[in-house]
C-alpha cells in the first residue's frame, strides 16, 4: 500500500487556556483549560486525511497515557500512525495562554523528546520503508537540524517531494542546511525574518528574499493579511476576506499547509493552492480545535466561494 503523505515531525499534547476578559500580566486571569492532541506535522496530517488523503504519521512520542492520547486522536483522524517510542519519556507538550479574541499571549514548548529522533533513526527499516512507499513528505521543525538535513537528503535520493512547517521563529533556524532540497517551506513573516534576517519591504518581496536564502518553493502569511507563494518558475499573492469570527489561532497555519498541499498535490497551479489553503486555515480559526473534525472535501468547497481570487505576481 502506498501513501500520498508521509508525516515525520511533532505528535504531541498541545494545553491551551483561553482568558475570559482583558489579558492582565502579573496577575490570576480567570480563564478555562482545554487540552487535545496537536503538533504541525500531526494538525496538517489529520487534515490532509480527512480531505481525502492516504497519510503515514511518524513521529516520537513517550510511553506515558499523553502518548496514548495522541495515538488515539491519530485513529479518529483517519492517520497510519507508526510512532517511534520512547517508554521511559514524557510526550512532548506545547502549552499556551490565548487572549479572549484567540490570540496568542505566551506559550511553552516542551519538546526535548523530539532531540531523541536522531537522524540514524531515519535508517530503521520500517521508516525506510514508508520513505520508499510514500509520494510526497511533510516534515516539521520540531525535529532535529541533522534529522531534518538527512530526511532532505534521503528524500532527494528517492525522487520524492519534500515540504517542511516552520513551527517557530527559533525553530526555523534548524532547516537552514536542507533548504536547496525543500520543494515548499511554510512560514509566517516572523519565521521568514528570523530565517533569512531579512525584511521584506512589500509581501511581494519575499520570493526573491528566499530564493537568495536557497529556498526553491515557499509561502509566507500575515496572519489576516495577504498571502505569498513561489516555487522555481513563478509567484502568486491572495488578500484574504477579514474572519468576523476567530475561535482559535492555533492549528491555522497547518491548516494552511494543509490546504495548499492538497491542491499542489492534485497538479493544481500557486492561485489555486493560495485560495485551497487559505479556505482550509478559515475553516480552522472558526474552530475551538487545532484541527476540525469534521473538515471534508465538500465543506472545503463551499469555503472556497468565500475566498477571494489569487493573482500571479509579475
């Protein structure tokens, strides 16, 4: 059996506490805690499944009932899951603190297990395996820079696509080595910033910004603000319609990426990606989860009316 997607990245427990009234630092906020499986690899994944794809997940996790968590969350998604575990290790958790309109305050990322996912791991014969049935791979920056940089090689090696999630401003840093070889990095301004150190001066600036850095395909959001994406031969730009209505940031921008492979997998050009990622992460801000249960293919089309056209860039 092959798989559209093999997902190799973070798989693990996101806690997220919502403030009920204006954020007040230094100070008890009353507020309320929810707690579910997440990860960029894992969000994008579960997506990608319920819009119809074939989708291997391998990722680290601990041998604690968090692991167990995100195992069952990967079933209900739909996802082969094919876990690397570590018995004696906590699973890894992201933790945040969103204001009442979902925005970000702060969050903590404990992610030390995913340092364990050594880039020798990547010659165990089951991933081995899945590299050699797998059309495309999506990755993350939680693993290591060496992981990443000898997932990027073997991915070459095989003819197979690769594509990457920038998860962070400091993790972004980690696939600096494996750039050349990445078909499509996601990014937000702040994480094409702390990549290249570099400001663009106009959205449209990024493509020549990442190219330079080595990139050969990417895409940049701005949170509700206009969209980029290149790869070798051209660039497109979407100005997204305002969401009236956020319900959590968090998993929009895998939603995104989401989106944007499911298009660019079914031979679809950068408009028509922009506009498939960008009705994916709407769909996702109106949702309390990092990803939404009940996304298919049809509720991704009648989104897609509420999405403005995309344009190539000259």
């Amino acid at each position: 059996m092959s798989f559209d997607i093999l997902a190799i990245g973070g798989a693990h427990i996101d806690r997220r506490g919502r403030l009920f009234g204006d954020t007040k630092p230094g100070s008890s906020n009353p507020g309320q805690w929810f707690e579910e499986a997440g990860g960029g690899v894992f969000n994008a994944a579960c997506n990608l499944s319920r819009l119809g794809h074939r989708v291997r997940l391998v990722a680290p996790r601990g041998g604690d009932p968090a692991g167990q968590t995100v195992a069952d969350a990967a079933e209900r998604a739909g996802l082969d899951d094919c876990p690397v575990v570590f018995l004696d290790c906590a699973t890894p958790s992201y933790t945040a603190i969103l204001e009442r309109d979902g925005n970000l305050v702060i969050a903590l990322a404990d992610m030390a297990l995913y340092d364990m996912f050594s880039a020798r791991r990547l010659r165990a014969r089951s991933t081995r395996d899945s590299l050699d049935i797998a059309r495309h791979v999506l990755c993350d920056a939680n693993l290591a820079g060496p992981t990443i940089t000898a997932l990027a090689e073997e991915t070459t090696k095989r003819g197979i696509g690769l594509s990457a999630i920038a998860i962070s401003p400091a993790k972004v840093l980690r696939l600096r080595e494996a750039l050349p070889r990445i078909d499509h990095l996601f990014l937000n301004v702040a994480e094409a910033e702390s990549l290249t150190g570099k400001t663009a001066a106009r959205p449209e600036d990024w493509p020549a910004i990442l190219r330079l850095a080595g990139l050969r395909g990417g895409s940049v959001t701005s949170g509700g603000r206009i969209a980029i994406a290149f790869d070798e031969t051209s660039a497109a730009a979407i100005e997204p319609a305002p969401v009236t209505q956020i319900a959590d940031v968090t998993g929009a921008g895998d939603a995104f990426a989401a989106g944007f492979l499911r298009a660019r997998l079914a031979g679809d050009d950068l408009c028509d990606a922009l506009r498939q990622a960008t009705a994916a992460a709407a769909i996702t801000l109106a949702s309390p989860h990092a990803t939404e249960e009940n996304l298919t293919p049809q509720r991704l089309e009648t989104q897609l009316a509420l999405v403005p056209r995309a344009r190539f860039l000259p």
